[in-house]
C-alpha cells in the first residue's frame, strides 16, 4: 500500500515570504494559513513550542483550511528546554486539552518533541523522557534528538516498542548534531524535517542565518531517493517539513520535492 504522504512548512506565519513572493502583497498575518493552505496539505506549528495552546485557537484555525488539512504540533518548550520538576505533568494534561480540537476531529499527525541540543543522554535525561512519553500516551509522538549521544541502539528499540517516531533529520554533517539516519522505528508514521545545511551559519547564534539554505536539485532529488527507498516502505503514512524558512525557501523546495516524487500536495480532498 502506498504511503499516505503529507508535506509542509515549519510554520506559515513570515512576512519576509510576501516579499519573496510566497504570500500576495498585502497579506495579514491573520490570513496566511488559507492562503498557506491552497498549496499544502499540513504544516508543523511553531507557535505551541513557545506558548502553551489553546483548543480556541485551533479550533479557528481549523475552520480556515480544508477538510483533507493536517497539522504536527510541536510540544512547548516548559516540557523540553525548560523544565520546572514539580510542573511538567500539569503541563501535559493542558496541552493535551489544548491539542483536543486536532484529536478529535482526526487532524493531528503528531506531538513533535523537539529536545534541545544539550540535552544529552545520562540516567536522569532517560528517565525524564521516558515520564514524558507515559504522560503523553495515546497520541501520536515523535522525537528529534539533538544531541548524538542518543544514536543507540536500545533508544530506537524503546521508541519501537512504544509506536514513537524517530524523527529523521536532515542538517548539516557536524560531528556535535544528530545524525541523518535510515532507521524508522513506526510503521505507522515517518517524520522527515529538513533544517538545510548551512554549516557556516549553523552556530551563528541567528536563526536568519542558520536556516538559510536553498536545497539545490540534485539535493532535492537525491532527498526524494532516500525517501522512496528508506522511509517510505517502512510506514503507512509520512510527514516532511521543510525548517529552511529563510527568503521563502522552504515552500519553494517543498513544492520541488513533491514534485519530484509526484505528489500533489494540494488539499482538495480527503487523501
């Protein structure tokens, strides 16, 4: 069966892509996400990381996309880069209500647990993580690791055993990042995120500078092997964000990629 494949942007709200010409002159921000929605058919919000979400919210949020619209939410960063010993659990139960209009109306492709690159893998960082994932059981989770010391064997058996996604990484080749690695540890779900490979920029303290990358074709197309090779035969759906906001780049090679693997990626109806 072929994978059900969704592809985006990490987050849609820029207002450098109305000078690069992604959004119309004159576009709110307020009305991004429809016009970010004739194009793509999910996108990985950037928002929840830095504030906690409220069901509201997504609930209009979903009323200004199709029907066929998927979302990833990144879990907020009280949970990951800044935790507090006596508040996460609290924490989890309110962006797990904040969450609940994406659960059920079925539109929730996962909870992106993005862990800082200094969170290395001792006794207690393990213990942590593994209390996260308890406490957010039941929904569909994925993990990007920043920091090489969870390239390990009984990490990926563990995410296995659990049904979480290893979230597959494509940065630059630094000996102190996560690696690019071929192991899908869900046959329910891949998650591909694309950061570019600015290795010049990647520690300039700018986030302008450290995402901006323009994936050439041969890039894009050697992107699209791998994926049909390596990710796709191993899972039943897929997701793939591009993270190189910088100048409109990410919707740019977004669009190349699925054209390459022949992907509409237009929302017009259910997949």
């Amino acid at each position: 069966m072929a994978t059900a494949l969704f592809m985006g942007t990490s987050g849609y709200s820029y207002g450098e892509w109305v000078d690069a010409g992604i959004y119309p002159q004159g576009t709110h921000a307020a009305n991004m996400l429809p016009r970010y929605a004739e194009n793509f058919m999910a996108t990985e919000l950037n928002y929840t990381w830095y504030q906690m979400p409220k069901a509201p919210s997504l609930t209009r949020m979903l009323d200004q996309v199709p029907e066929a619209f998927r979302f990833a939410v990144k879990l907020t960063r009280t949970m990951t880069h800044e935790v507090h010993k006596t508040a996460w659990v609290k924490e989890a139960m309110m962006f797990r209500q904040g969450i609940a209009p994406l659960v059920e109306g079925e539109r929730l492709l996962s909870v992106l647990i993005q862990l800082p690159p200094y969170f290395q893998r001792t006794p207690d960082r393990r213990s942590y993580l593994a209390a996260l994932l308890d406490e957010l059981a039941g929904l569909p989770l994925a993990v990007e690791f920043r920091h090489p010391s969870w390239v390990n064997e009984r990490v990926f058996s563990e995410l296995a055993r659990r049904r979480i996604t290893l979230v597959t990484v494509d940065a630059p080749e630094l000996p102190y990042l996560f690696p690019r690695l071929d192991t899908v540890t869900n046959p329910d779900l891949f998650y591909l995120r694309l950061h570019g490979r600015n290795s010049q920029g990647w520690r300039s303290g700018s986030m302008q500078k450290q995402f901006d990358y323009d994936y050439s074709e041969p890039e894009l197309r050697e992107l699209a092997a791998f994926m049909e090779t390596t990710l796709m035969p191993e899972a039943e759906t897929g997701v793939v964000f591009f993270n190189n906001h910088v100048r409109g780049q990410a919707p740019k090679n977004c669009l190349r990629l699925g054209a390459i693997l022949g992907n509409n990626q237009t929302p017009q109806s259910e997949p």
